[in-house]
C-alpha cells in the first residue's frame, strides 16, 4: 500500500464524529473566548480614550515627559551643565503610606532633539538616569552608555542633517562621544530643549504559592541645569510643554507640580513618565485574544491520547503507527490554524472599533503568532499519542500528557509559583513551545516584570519550539520502538499485521 492510500485509509479512520465535533469544540473555544475579550475590552474613558503613542515601525511605546524645549534648524546644537538630579517616590513598600526621596533606576533629566510635540515622534536623548549613568537613547528601542560618573556633568547633542550625536564632558572642554543616531526623515525645525521623567516604581507583591504581581507607584525626577547654549536655534523664547498627559495626580497637584522653573541663570525641569519602548498599559493582543488556548490544548491531548492507546500490534504495524501520527497531528494543526486564524484578525478589528488602545500586531508577528499555534497543537498531539502508543492505557496516558503540557502552561499563565519555579518549567516542560506566542521583547533600559505570568517567555520562540519537538520525537520513536517489538497491552491482542487492536 501507498504512503498516500495508507494516510488516506488512516483519515478515514480518524474523522469519526466524535473527534471532528471534538476538535471542532477545541477550535470555537479558542475563537470564542477571544471574541468575548475583545468585546468585553470596551473603553471606559470619558470620551475617546487617548491614543497610545506609537512609533515610526508601528510600535506601541511610552513617550511622557516634561519638556522646556524651542526651534532649532538642520545644523545646531544644545549644551548644558547639569548641576543635580532628584526625585521622590510614593508610598514605597513597606509602608505604603509614606512619600520618601529618590529615582528610580531609569528615571531620566537631560537633553533632547524630537520631531515635535507629538507622541511617538522620532527622538534622540542624551540623559543622566538614576543608577545607569549617562545614557544616550533614541527611537525608543535603542540606548547606549556613557560614563557612570555623577554629576555635575556637561551634556551636548549636535544635529548635522538626520544625524544627532551625543556627547559629554566633566569639565566642558574635553568630550567624550557617548552616540550617534540617523533619525531619517527630521523636518527642516525639530524641537530642542531640557527634559525630564520617570517611570513607575516598580515592586512585587507575592500571591498564591509564591507568585508575583507587579504594584506601580508614581514617581518624579527633578534635574537641575545651568549654563544652557543653543546653536543654530531659531529666534524666540522658550516654550514648557508635556509631551503626554501630567499633573493629574495628588501629588503634582499638591506638591510639586510637573514643569520648568527659570529663575536666575538656573533652569529646573520635574516631570513624570518614560521614553521607552513598552507601553505597559497597552493590552497585551495576542496573550488576551488566545484565552482559550488551554482548554483546545487539553481537548486535542485527549482525542490524541485515545487514538493513540487504540493503536498497537507487531513489526509490520509501524507503518500504521507513523500515519496514525502524522494525520493526528495534521488535524490539529488544521485546529490551530483555524481558531488562530480566526480569533486573531477579528479581534484586534473588534478592538480597534472599539477604540481600545492595544499593542499592535503587525502582520508578520500576527502570522508568525497564528503558524505558531498550529504547530504546538500540532506537535503536542503528537507527543500524547506516542504516550498513548505506549503506555497502552488511555487514562494514565491522559494523566501524563497533561501533566507534562497543559499544567505547566497554565500554571504559568497566572502568578501562582515564583517566578523562577515557572521559568524553568517552561524550559524543561514541552510546555516551553508556548513561547512561540511571546510578542513583546525585554529591553534592559525599561524596568518591568519579566515574567511567564506577565506574558514573558525564559525561551525565544524557536528555541522553546525545539524542546517540544524534541518531546515528540522522542514520543513518536517510543511508539514506533514498542510496535515494532509487537508489545501489547494486557489482555488484549492484535489482528496480524493490522496494528489495530482488537477485543
């Protein structure tokens, strides 16, 4: 018999209706409780909810801060000499009722050149941050390190064209290039000027068995800048705008406001916020709209399980064996790729109707995410019906497969066990195959909780694809090594040749 008429024999087999409605109930899962998501994730804003900024590669990011800013033309420059850096944070652990001075590691007062006012816009930044030293940034996604000396300290960006270079000096008269940056496309007049933001203070508090959730508190830098040269600028004073919304909490209402004071030579910036490349208060698309992915996972191990604990017999059902596999694992590739498929793009449509302000999914990442699905699923069913093979008994079969994939990856999901407990799992487990579904990356320059329960993977994407595969392969060829043996399961017995068990 043919490769072809042997799988074709097998599908025949397989598509009984029990399984089809069975796979059928896995993939509406999926589509429906993301469709439930999406809808259920309505604004609540007064009016339309503001935008979240997004950058010129489609990203979503964080662009807050308080800017004392003016003209400056194609060829010019800021210096600065910046005299102080402070901050205050609020209600810290362990007494949240307490305001007590400080920065936050990325906490940033320095110079900028930005095309405009405009959230997203194109940026380059040379910064002193609260303990990573001097930082030149730009684009959001990019950061460079100048020295780790304190202040005060001399501050230069220069803009040749689309270029802007960053530099610093101790004494204002030997510099040091800490970065250079082509911001491609800057208009003839971007804004130039003093800045300053800080991120939320960042602390976790512990749940269940050892979990973490992330508690944000706000914060403010406050830098302090004198000797202030602008070259090339153009004429007129200086304007003091946010760039984002600010002074809207308690504490700049009535403490100390986000802007710029100018008083005697000495100019002092506070403001709140960040410049990076995460927006944390963006939805997570892809995670939010695949809730329902655990309960299609353990519907396709089940159905995999069973056919596969029906499946033994002597050397010449190998053949068998490897067909029963590949159309087990085709099937629920076709289930992923169809409820992925589906959820996805009318999803982030409905979210979009909505007026939602979520992370982007580009069209790429949207189909890597989709692909992805499909081969977990794929390979997952694979590796339960080789225990199914071999293990013989449906029900310790079912137990071990969801014991190795779908309770690690929903343990994981949630912030049940310390964070280090879920990272292994998700190295060691087939549940590492998930991370194909990652669609955020971790930058060393934002401070957030990079974790499984936040969305955050231990693995890249093909890497955790590779260790589930390899739980497949290795369950297959257990499978194929015990047929071919002809072990069978007690007190049942084989047609010959047939692999199919009867009695």
């Amino acid at each position: 018999m043919s490769i072809i008429d042997l799988l074709r024999r097998e599908w025949a087999a397989f598509r009984r209706p029990g399984r089809l409605t069975a796979l059928t109930v896995a993939a509406l899962a999926v589509i429906g409780l993301g469709l439930m998501s999406a809808f259920a994730g309505r604004p609540s804003c007064d009016g339309p909810c503001p935008a979240a900024p997004v950058a010129a590669d489609g990203s979503t990011v964080s662009d807050t801060f308080w800017f004392l800013h003016r003209g400056l033309g194609r060829e010019g420059s800021i210096t600065v000499r910046m005299t102080s850096m402070t901050g205050t944070i609020t209600y810290p652990p362990p007494n949240h009722d307490q305001l007590v001075a400080g920065l936050v590691p990325w906490a940033k007062a320095g110079i900028i050149v930005k095309d405009g006012l405009r959230q997203g816009s194109r940026y380059a930044a040379l910064a002193m941050t609260g303990a990573h030293g001097v930082r030149f940034q730009y684009d959001y996604k990019h950061d460079l390190a100048g020295s780790p000396d304190r202040l005060p300290r001399w501050l230069r960006l220069t803009r040749s064209g689309d270029t802007v270079t960053g530099a610093e000096s101790a004494d204002g008269r030997q510099w040091h290039t800490v970065g250079t940056a082509t911001l491609a496309g800057l208009p003839e007049s971007v804004q130039v000027g003093l800045f300053a933001t800080s991120p939320g203070d960042l602390t976790l508090r512990e749940t269940g068995l050892g979990g973490a959730i992330e508690e944000s508190r706000f914060t403010q830098a406050v830098g302090v800048f004198d000797q202030v040269a602008v070259e090339g600028g153009h004429d007129g004073a200086w304007a003091s705008d946010p760039v984002g919304e600010m002074n809207h909490t308690d504490w700049e209402k009535y403490h100390n406001p986000s802007g710029a004071v100018q008083k005697g030579g000495i100019i002092t910036v506070s403001g709140t916020g960040d410049i990076g490349p995460l927006n944390e208060e963006a939805p997570r698309v892809a995670e939010n709209l695949l809730a329902g992915l655990v309960i299609a996972l353990v519907v396709v191990l089940v159905v995999a399980v069973r056919h596969g604990s029906r499946t033994a017999g002597g050397a010449g059902a190998r053949r068998t064996v490897a067909a029963r596999a590949a159309v087990v694992g085709a099937t629920a590739f076709v289930t992923g790729l169809v409820a992925a498929g589906v959820v996805l793009p009318v999803g982030v449509a409905i979210l979009s109707g909505n007026g939602t302000p979520a992370q982007p999914l580009p069209g790429l990442t949207g189909a890597r995410v989709i692909v992805g699905v499909a081969l977990v699923l794929a390979l997952c069913a694979v590796l339960a019906f080789g225990l199914g093979v071999r293990l013989r008994r449906g029900w310790a079969a079912i137990v071990v497969a969801l014991a190795l994939v779908a309770l690690p990856y929903g343990v994981t999901a949630v912030p049940l066990l310390p964070d280090a407990v879920s990272g292994w799992l998700l190295r060691l487990t087939p549940a590492a195959g998930f991370a194909v579904l990652q669609t955020r990356a971790e930058y060393p320059q934002v401070t957030a909780h990079y974790a499984p329960s936040a969305g955050y993977f231990p693995l890249p994407g093909w890497a955790g694809l590779a260790v589930l595969a390899g739980y497949a392969a290795f369950a297959a060829w257990q499978a194929l090594r015990g047929t071919a043996t002809g072990e069978a399961a007690p007190g049942r017995t084989t047609r010959p040749g047939s692999g199919i068990i009867a009695g």
